[in-house]
C-alpha cells in the first residue's frame, strides 16, 4: 500500500496495490502494519457503508465530539470528492481542509484522525462510500459543520446546488461550533 501525506498533518492518501489478472483483481484495502509505519495507531471498530442514487450528493461535514473518531473512506462504486476538514482547537491548520477524488478505478483512499469533520460529494450516481470508523457512532453527539462555510471554503467540484437533506441545510458554520462547550473535546 502507498501512503501518501498531505498538507494537512496525520491526514494520509492510501493507495493499495492492485492484483490484476484474467479474473479480475485483488487488493488489501486495509493493513494495520502499513498504517503504524507512518504513525497511525487507530484500532478500526465500526464499518459503514453508503450509496448515493443522485449526482452532486453532499453527505456531511460530519464529526462526533464526544468520541472523536479516525476514518478510512474510499468509494467502491462510482466516483466521489472526499473531504477532511481540520476541527483541532489548538491545530495550526484549523479550519483548512483536504480533498481528494476517490473512485472505483483509483481505488484511492482517505485516511483523517480524530479531531476531523468529513463529508463527500458524488461525482457519479449510485455512488457508494464505505468507511473503517475507529470509535462507535453515537447519534446523540454527532456534530456537524455547514458543508459551504466560507471560513472553510472547500472547492466542491461540482458548484450547482447540491441534493441533501434538508436539515443538512442547517448545519452551523466552524466558528460557531467552536464557541460551542463540546468543541473542547477537539483540543488535542
């Protein structure tokens, strides 16, 4: 597996080696060994797995504050820009952000430790998005951050407005959430 920084720190392109021959192909998608080597120590404990039937679906900025938790996101169907927004209090790049596109044919992978929000935007339909969470999810602390904060300023690739839910609508901006008493859970 190729692991590749970013300009955001402890947040890592992971791109496995695929096997390919006349019956299709192989690849480790996850390998605890590879990740330790640049420093990752998350145990994974929770899977999931989403599907977005519509193109320019925006899933996120999503975070859960009371057990901050690492994610591994790739997209195993389709084609999706995948995002991690720094929510460290005392980071030097809180606030700034990372995409990268990720689809089945680059089978490229997003690693982003705790103290990140992150979200997705389809690029194709029927997109599906599996993640590795390394905390449960808890839908009574679940935090999230508008997905077009101008402080944070993501350039989505696709500028139309968006299909999400509208409570997605909603979500506060980062400085908003960081004058909320649980971002102190983010001071790491």
């Amino acid at each position: 597996m190729q692991i590749e920084p970013t300009n955001i720190r402890d947040v890592y392109v992971l791109t496995p080696v695929v096997h390919e021959d006349v019956r299709g192909f192989f690849m480790e998608t996850y390998r605890n060994d590879a990740l330790k080597s640049v420093g990752v120590e998350d145990a994974f404990v929770q899977d999931n797995h989403s599907r977005s039937v519509q193109r320019n679906t925006i899933r996120g900025l999503h975070f859960q504050w009371d057990a901050p938790m690492a994610k591994i996101m790739r997209v195993t169907r389709g084609s999706a820009f995948l995002v991690a927004v720094d929510i460290r209090k005392n980071s030097p790049t809180l606030g700034k952000w990372f995409g990268i596109e990720a689809s089945e044919d680059n089978k490229k992978q997003l690693y982003a430790p705790a103290g990140f929000a992150r979200g997705f935007q389809t690029l194709t339909e029927n997109c599906e998005v599996q993640y590795k969470c390394s905390a449960l999810y808890n839908p009574e602390t679940q935090g999230e951050i508008a997905w077009d904060d101008s402080s944070i300023a993501i350039d989505w690739p696709i500028k139309e407005q968006p299909a999400m839910l509208d409570k997605d609508r909603s979500f506060p901006s980062l400085s908003d959430w960081l004058a909320r008493p649980e971002s102190e859970f983010f001071t790491f």
